[in-house]
C-alpha cells in the first residue's frame, strides 16, 4: 500500500511536466490516477469482505516505533472506495471545470496530493503516521482553499481553516503521544487488541478531550463548524471532494477508528451525542437562510456530520449501521449536488438562489441528476437515503436515550432537511425561466456524466441494499466495533412507525418549505443563532493576539542592542548564579594554581593583550593585540595536545588580521560614545558574568570525568574509521553530519558576504 | 605597491604552500591536518598571491570562480554521504577501499568527504577576500 | 593550570561581553570575536586539559592509550573556529555596509529599523 500512496504523490509532483505538452493533460492523468486506484482498492474487496485484514509495514523510525505501518480492514477500505471512486468523478469534473484557469496544472497537483494524504489517513495503522498525513490533509485543504490567492476572501478562509483544523490537529497530537506512552505503542491495530488499557487509564478524560477537539475541528462540529462554510472560496470541485464528501470525513473517521479504543465509557457517548446533535440541528437551522447555493450546502453538510457524530456518539449496533449507511448515501448526494452548483454557477454566472428560475429547460440533464440526488436527500424510497432515514430514526428510538428529546431534534433536523433540499433543486430549476448573467446552456460532457452517474448510484445502491450493501456495511461496523455482525440491510421493512415518520418528515418539510419565509423572517429578528457565533470571536481571538505580539514585540525590541544584551547577561547572572550559589557551598571551590612558568606567562599575555583591546586608543593597536590573543589560544592547543586545533587557529588568526586590515581604512575612527558611568554599568555587568563563568570552571575542573564518549572515539577510530587522527575521524566520520551542516553555513555566509557587497556596489553605480 | 622582493618570494612560496595544502589534506586522517586546515593553508597561498599582484592576476591563476568551488565542496560531501544510501546502508556509513591507492594512501568515502570540505574552506576563504578586494578596486 | 584558563576565559568573557555593549560598531565586533574565543576555550576547558598527549593512534596500536586529550572538544571547537571566522567576516562586511548607509558607527543611530512603534 505504501506503493499506491508513494505513486500518488508521485504523480502529483510529476503532473507540472505534462502540463507543458498539453495544458489538458493534468486533469486526465490525474482522473486516470483516482480510476486506477479505485481499481485497485475494488480488487481487494473479496479479501476484506470474507473477514480477512491487509497489513504492511516498512520501517521509518523503528527505534521509537513510527513505521510505515499501513492497515486495510473493512472502514479504511470503505473510505478508500469512496476517496478514490468519488475523486474519479470529481477530478474528471474539474478537467472540464478548471480548463481555462492559469494554474491548472497547479490545482491537480494539490488535488491529487489530497487525495494521496486522504488515502494515506485512512489507511494508517500508525498513529503518528495518521497524524502527519491529517495535517497533510489540512496543509493541502489550506492550499485549495486559497487557491483563488488574488481574493482577500479566499486567503481569509485559507487560514481560518489551517488555523482551526491545524490547532485541532496539534491538541490531538498530544492525545496520540499519550496513547503511546501509556500503551507502549502508536499501532493501532495492537491498541484494537487491548481495548481497556486507555480506557481505564487515569489520563483517560484527557486523552478523550484531545481527540474529540482534534475529531471536532476536521469535521466542522459546533462551535468549530465556521471554517467550512468559510471554506467555500474554494473551486466547487474542491468543495464537492474535500469539503463535503471526503475531508471533513476524516474527524468521523477518526472517531470510528477509535471507537473500540476510546469509546464505550459515558462520557464518550454524551459528548458526541451532544456535541453531534447541537452542530446537527444548528447547522441546518443555519442553512435554511442562506442564498448561496454552496453555502446552503456547506451548512447542511456540517449539518449531516453532526448526525454522524451522534450516531457513533448512540453507538449501538444499530447506529454504526446508520451512520455506514448516512455516509455512504450523503458522500454520493451532496458531492452530486455540490458538483451541480458548480454547473449552474459556470453555466450561468450566479450562485444566487434568488436569482435562479426555470433553468429545467435549459439544463435538463442536469435537472434529472439534480431530481435524483434530491430525492436520496430526501430520504424517498427506493433510494439510499431512504434506507439512511429510516435506520437513523430506527436507531434513536430504539436506543431510548435522552427520550423524547433525541428523536424529536432528529425529526425535526429531518423536515429541515428537506426543505434545504428543496431550496437547493426546487428553486433553481422548476417555474419559469429568469434571465441570468450568462447565457445559459447545457453543462459539457465531462461536467455532466460524473454527477449523472453518481445520482444514478444512489438509485441503484438503493434498489440492491440487501446484496449490494449487506457486506460492506457488516465488515465496516466489523471494524468499528471489533466483532464481527451479522446483519442483512433491506430496502423495506414494511409499514412500520420508521416509515410513516419518513413519510410526514417529507410532508412537513414540503410544507415548510412553501412557507419558509415566515421562518426566517421569525429566525432572523429573534433567534439566539445571531448571538452565538464562533467566527465572530475567532476574529476577536485573531486580532487580539496580532495585539499581544506588537505590545510584547514593542517592549522588548527597543532597537538598541545593548537592551537585548543587558538582558540576557542579567537573566544569566540570575538565573545561572543564583542557582550556581545555591547548589555549590563556596567552601567546595578550590582552585588549584598549580602552573609552570610559561603557563603562567601565556595567560597573562592573553590577560593583558584583552586589556589592551579593549583600551586602545587606535584600530590598529586594537587589531594587534586581538591577533595576540588569537595566537596565545594558538599556543594553548598546541600545549595541552591540540595540534589540529593550532594549526586552525594560526591560520585562522591570520586570515583575520587580513581581513581586518583590508577593511582597516575604511573604518571611522576609533571614539568614545558613552559615559564613564554608563561604562562602569557596562563593566559591572559583563564583570559578573565573568566571575560566574570563572567561578563555574573552577567547580566543575574540580570534579573527576570519566567519558565514556572519549573511550568510544579513542577505540573505534582506527578500526571503523579508519584513521589514526581522532578529531579528524570525528569530523569526517562519526559526526560528519554536523560538519555537513556547518559548512554549508559557511557557504552561506560567503555568499551572504558576496550578495551584501554586490549589492553596495550596484547602488553606487546607480 | 609593487614589491620585488614580495613578488619573487611569492612565486616560490605559493606554490610550496599549495603543495604543503595538499600533503595537510591527504595525511589527515592519520596525522595532523585534514580538510579545514589544509583548505586554510591553501587559501592562505591564494591570498599571498594576491597581496603581490593584485585581484586581477589571482583570478587568472586560479580560473575557476570561488563560488564553484563552494558548490562543488557541498556536492562532493553530499554525494560521498549518499553512498551509505546506494548500498541500502545508512546514510553517512563510511566505506574504505580495500587496496591502497599510491600517495594517497587508503581511500574511502570519509577521504572523499574530506575533499570537499577541502574545496569548499578554499572557495569560501576566497569569495569573502576577492568580494573585499574587487570592491576596494572600484 | 585548569584555574589559570578559568581565569583567562573568565576575563575573556568579560572583555567580550563590555565591548559588545559599547556604542561603537567596531567595538561591537571585536565583542564578537572575544566571545568566539572565551567559548572555545570554555569547551576546550570543560573537556579536561592533558598536556602534550593528543589523541592520535600509535603506529601498531589498536586505540590511543590513556592518558590523552579528548577528541570530542577538539572536534567541536575546530569547526567553531572556522564558523567563527565565518561570521567574523559577514559581521564586518555588515559593518562596512551599515557605515557606508548610515554614515556612522554608532549602534544607537542604526536602530530606526529595529524599532516596532
């Protein structure tokens, strides 16, 4: 599997070359990729569906054990299908849609990198791995988003999207990290096997948090929900993929791979009930007085996500079968529905629902495939969401919890539902046909046969539930709840209490949707909805911090440098003295002066020479004395056993007393800026920190090393680096790393020096 | 500030200091010396060289930009690490020839490492100088 | 000879530390240099010194035998003093750029740029 998801990217990154033989190519290799690896992942059903799992692992980092470990059971393989197969629709759409855009080739490379991470998720068994390839997911989200980069609004809605799926995303990275240190393990199919282990754990509740927070903001749940409708700058492919049909999954993902890990406990099943049927029943409410066409979508997407989260939130057998069923059906719609939006929008200039009338002459193939996946949202028999209806109504009754509250805000969310349905269909297609920005005429071939063949499906999946569906759904509940069940799904159970409920929901919300207008009149003068409003106070949030920084920045950034240095010198004398004299009684300090004479001589060379640099009256006298130094430390490595070190500093010293003297006559003279007492500050300051560093050497020389690190080098050296310099082995060998580091600093540095004097010179030719 | 003395002296011991570079470099890893110093000292010869006869005259000596010899320092590294990667070892892993090559002595892919840390000391050594140098002349 | 190099750094860091507080550039500089020197010799230092004895492998012998320096801060310090010249440089050239610009080397009449109002 890693295979598939290493092509993936691959192509991704492969695609810019094509683009430069045809502008057309991108878009149909990328849809020949998605076909391909939906091929692919069909070919493992009969292995997945008679009960077996597909495991792989390749090692990364094993000594912390992060490995490419991959893991393909009935609910990765599910989500796979449906990334894979909805993305052939969705990339074959946007070959057309995004034709005669300037970057399309660009736009493919981030939509099949998406697709490549969304895979990549949901077939993760490492929970590091799943971790990184989420923040994938919403590094490549924030790209689509923003795609449209010249709009002030796409950028907005780019970051506010990174910033609340990316901080989600970091809190529930702590929650993994937890995991794997309480279970010794980021697998998860070795956590499957110990389900009780974090459940019982005092750190339970935290960990919980962190991942519903992380679950919360990817599938835009209340009060997180403000990104996704924000997210609707995005292209409509975009937002038919990403943001209704696979991204936005990923939290409930999440959430149903845990489930056998985290979930069971009460507060697991109170909180996604809550958190699920606030977002579910808000967000429709929120749909309803919308008059885009996407954001309508947009609300009632986060709207049905919502209900998914309750359903696994319920957590009976029944429920998980509902929310399989929910997906599944509400993935095929509204990516249908979203793909048709964005038809009307480039046929005919508008997303204005006001502003469109009649267009079932003008389009009628579009009307029939909008009609199709209208009536899987309304939940009419034979169609899937029927089936998707009656199971969700089935399961809360039958649940009992929170009776009778729970199924009335279900029926209720239900006949809004319809009614969003209506706006989105009704509206813009039947009664008489009003002019619109554009000449309107039937969508092209490849825009129209995706969403055709997609609402068809609703059908069909409808019609064969028992043979088509049965499998599927047991192997993913399978997975979702770690036993294997046993269960046929039917298209009718007859007339019972599930299907007169489906029958008056669709009554009412036809009703309600006739005299809607009173609603919102009602809604938009009263509703506590005005009040709460989470993007409203992500804002504040945003710029209060962007207010924080500048205070904070202000503060400590005087522009002078000797504020920074005075500072830090003074946190070292602290900090570092305090806690030296704490620890260290003075009594334990005994230097040992033991010296011959020349050493004694070199130290006071190098003493005096200090003295003079910092005296000096001239540049020069300056510069000379510094070489002093230099030398001086030279003739130290030389005495204790360095000759590689004097070597470098003799040459080094040299090189410097050049480059001094190169600049020599260009420098100003030498002057006095500051005051005698500012200097006495000054010399108290550095003098202290001196002392503290003298006294620290003093402790610490005193103290016996035994380095194992030393013997290593010293034994290894000719035999495995086969050298008899050590600290030349060390450097090209045992840490040749850092050295490739440092000297690409140094080059850097050269070509800093270069660039700077270049650039003087061109302004003076100027 | 043409100097006889300087020059004739120059002629001699720039190309003893290039030759004694050399010797730093390859005896390195068994005596003192190594990449950095013998880059150093080689620097040190170009540096000599330009001090008696100017930026212009160094340039022509040397032929190639600094700034190649910085890259191909980085590349030699880079690809003397690489080898580890090759042979499905670890990146960095070190592998030694098993004969002896003439005056270089044994040969491995640490030496090789070596050898562009050798180049690169030179041509940054000498961007920074000729970049001072060329300015000072305009 | 361990407390005579503590005194020695100790000075160093001191004479570092003044000269990167005064307000002339050049000053600032040699700050710099200072410190590059008090730090290798700081690293140099806490390695333990051993006189005479560099870590080299004896003809015919397998390790170097006791006693000897340690190779580790020798290492370390030798690409730090390369580094050191590294920015040596690049903090002079920025100097002469910023005296060409400015037309001073004083610090406090560079820091218009530096400021958030």
């Amino acid at each position: 599997m890693i295979e598939v998801i290493l092509l993936s990217f691959l192509s991704a990154f492969l695609l810019p070359l094509f683009f430069r033989f045809n502008k057309k190519l991108p878009g149909i290799i990328s849809t020949l990729v998605a076909f391909f690896l939906f091929i692919y992942f069909a070919s493992t059903l009969p292995t997945i569906l008679s009960g077996n799992v597909i495991k792989e692992s390749t090692p990364w980092f094993p000594a912390v054990g992060i490995n490419f470990s991959f893991y393909l059971d009935g609910l990765s393989l599910l989500f796979a299908l449906l990334i894979t197969g909805i993305g052939t629709v969705v990339f074959l759409y946007a070959s057309k849609y995004m034709e005669d855009y300037k970057y399309s080739a660009r736009f493919f490379v981030y939509l099949t990198s998406f697709m490549a991470s969304m895979l990549g998720l949901v077939l993760s068994d490492n929970l590091i791995l799943l971790f990184i390839f989420l923040e994938l997911t919403s590094v490549t989200s924030f790209l689509l988003i923003g795609f449209k980069h010249e709009k002030e609004s796409s950028r907005y809605a780019a970051l506010q999207a990174l910033i609340v799926t990316g901080t989600g995303g970091l809190i529930l990275f702590a929650g993994i990290i937890a995991i794997g240190i309480i279970a010794g393990t980021f697998n998860i199919s070795d956590l499957l096997s110990n389900q009780q282990l974090i459940v019982q754990h005092s750190a339970y509740g935290l960990i919980l948090f962190t991942f519903l927070l992380g679950a919360f903001t990817k599938s835009a749940q209340f009060p997180f929900h403000f990104w996704l409708p924000s997210a609707m700058e995005a292209p409509t492919p975009v937002s038919a993929y990403l943001h209704s049909a696979t991204m936005v999954k990923a939290g409930v993902f999440l959430l149903a791979r845990m489930n056998p890990i985290l979930g069971g406990t009460e507060l697991w099943q109170n909180s996604l009930i809550l958190f699920g049927t606030i977002t579910m029943l808000f967000a429709i409410l929120t749909a309803v007085k919308q008059t885009d066409l996407k954001k309508i979508l947009a609300y009632s997407t986060v709207s049905i996500l919502g209900t998914l989260v309750m359903l696994i939130g319920i957590g009976t057998d029944f429920a998980i079968r509902a929310m399989i069923i929910t997906l599944i059906a509400h993935a095929i719609y509204k990516a249908t529905l979203f793909l048709i939006s964005g038809t009307i929008d480039s046929q005919t200039g508008t997303r204005d629902v006001t502003k469109l009338r009649g267009l079932k002459d003008k389009m009628p193939i579009t009307f029939a495939t909008a009609i199709l996946a209208m009536l899987s949202m309304f939940g009419i028999i034979p169609f899937l969401g029927f089936i998707g209806k009656e199971t969700l109504l089935d399961s809360v009754i039958r649940s009992g919890l929170y009776f009778p509250f729970l199924p009335i805000i279900v029926f209720v969310s239900s006949v809004f539902v319809i009614a969003v349905a209506s706006i989105v269909v009704l509206r813009p297609f039947l009664f008489a046909f009003k002019k619109t920005p554009r000449d309107v005429t039937e969508a092209p071939f490849r825009m129209w046969i995706g969403p055709a063949l997609l609402s068809l499906l609703g059908l069909v999946f409808g019609i064969s539930a028992t043979y088509s569906l049965t499998s599927i759904v047991n192997s993913v509940s399978a997975s979702i709840f770690n036993f294997n069940s046993d269960y046929t799904i039917k298209l009718w159970y007859g007339f019972n209490l599930n299907f007169f409920l489906s029958v008056l929901i669709v009554l009412v919300g036809l009703v309600f949707y006739r005299y809607r207008n009173i609603f919102i009149k009602i809604v938009s003068h009263s509703a506590i909805i005005n009040y709460v409003k989470p993007s409203f106070w992500y804002d504040k949030f945003i710029s209060g911090l962007n207010k924080l920084a500048t205070t904070q920045t202000s503060l400590l950034q005087t522009g002078f440098l000797r504020h920074y240095i005075i500072i830090i010198m003074l946190a070292f004398i602290v900090f570092v003295g305090y806690t030296f004299f704490r620890n260290i009684p003075l009594s334990e300090i005994n230097p040992n002066f033991n010296s011959t004479t020349y050493e004694k001589i070199l130290a006071g060379v190098i003493v005096i020479s200090a003295f003079f640099v910092v005296k000096a009256k001239s540049r020069l006298y300056a510069i000379i004395s510094m070489g002093v130094v230099g030398y001086s430390i030279a003739i130290i490595f030389v005495l204790y056993g360095a000759p590689d070190l004097a070597l470098t500093q003799f040459a080094i010293e040299t090189l410097s007393v050049i480059l001094f003297v190169f600049v020599l006559y260009k420098l100003p003279k030498y002057q006095n800026f500051s005051h005698p007492t500012r200097r006495m500050r000054d010399f108290l300051i550095a003098g202290s920190s001196g002392l503290i560093i003298t006294l620290i050497v003093f402790y610490v020389t005193s103290i016996q090393l035994q380095s194992e690190v030393k013997k290593f080098f010293s034994e290894t050296s000719l035999p495995i680096g086969m050298g008899r310099n050590v600290v030349n082995v060390i450097i090209v060998d045992f840490r040749a790393l850092d050295t490739l580091g440092e000297i690409t600093v140094l080059g850097i540095a050269a070509i800093g020096v270069f660039s700077m004097l270049k650039l003087i010179l061109r302004e003076e030719k100027n | 500030m043409y100097s006889i003395i300087l020059s004739s002296t120059t002629r001699i011991v720039t190309p003893l200091l290039l030759l004694f570079s050399f010797f730093l470099l390859i005896r390195g890893h068994n005596e003192p010396g190594g990449g950095f110093v013998g880059g150093l000292v080689a620097a040190t010869a170009f540096l000599l060289y330009l001090i008696a006869f100017g930026v212009l005259r160094v340039k022509r000596l040397l032929r190639i930009e600094p700034l190649f010899l910085i890259a191909l320092g980085l590349l030699i590294t880079l690809v003397s690490s690489l080898f580890g990667l090759f042979f499905q070892e670890e990146f960095m892993k070190g592998f030694w020839l098993k004969e002896e090559i003439p005056i270089l002595g044994k040969f491995g892919t640490p030496f090789l490492f070596d050898i562009g840390v050798y180049f690169l000391v030179i041509g940054v050594i000498l961007k920074i100088i000729f970049s001072l140098a060329e300015e000072d002349k305009d | 000879m361990e407390a005579l190099l503590a005194i020695v750094i100790g000075v160093l860091y001191t004479a570092g530390i003044y000269m990167m507080l005064r307000r002339s550039l050049v000053k600032v500089i040699f700050g710099l240099v200072f410190l590059g020197h008090a730090a290798n010799l700081l690293i140099f230092t806490l390695g333990r010194i051993t006189t005479g004895k560099p870590p080299f492998v004896a003809a015919g012998a397998t390790s170097v035998v006791e006693p000897f320096a340690d190779p580790l801060p020798q290492a370390l310090i030798l690409t730090a003093i390369i580094i050191g010249f590294g920015v040596q440089a690049f903090a002079i050239i920025l100097f002469k750029k910023a005296y060409h610009t400015v037309g001073t080397d004083d610090v406090d009449k560079m820091n218009s740029t530096d400021r958030i109002e």
